[in-house]
C-alpha cells in the first residue's frame, strides 16, 4: 500500500471528534492509537480490541503522525540543569 493509500485511511471532519484525525468510518483518533501504541500496546492488542481496524490503520495513524511533524520546528521543554 502506498503513502497516499494509507493516508486516505485518516479523514478530518470537524463534525467528528471535534476535527481530529481519525481512521476513515471509524471514531477512532490518530492520537488516541499513537497513545496506545506510546504506552506499550501491540498491534494486535489494539486489532483484537477493535475488531474492524485492519494493520493498515495502524500503519496509516504512524504515517500521518510523521507527515504532521515533518515541518515542525521543536523547542526544548525544559533546560536540563548543568
């Protein structure tokens, strides 16, 4: 599946989620998998938990999460003292 493919899987809808990004027919936000994903559940984990989701999906919410941050510019958060 190619970029555009798996990109198409994430849709926007300010009448859905109050505008996040979510896995195309589902309620399921970009960040809400990233965060399960963060806090060490597999893959499988969340394909069993949420029967309709395909790896695709997954794959797809890490490709949007890196396009998003390509352009980003980061700042420390804090200054580590010396």
């Amino acid at each position: 599946m190619n970029e555009k493919q798996l990109l198409g899987r994430i849709t926007v809808d300010p009448k859905v989620m109050v505008g996040k990004p979510v896995i195309r027919g589902t309620r399921l936000t970009v960040e809400y998998v990233l965060n399960q994903l963060a806090h060490g559940a597999t893959v499988e984990e969340i394909l069993q938990e949420y029967k309709g989701l395909k790896p695709e999906d997954i794959q797809a919410c890490i490709l949007f999460a890196t396009k998003a941050l390509e352009s980003t510019e980061f700042m420390p958060l804090a200054m580590e003292p010396a």
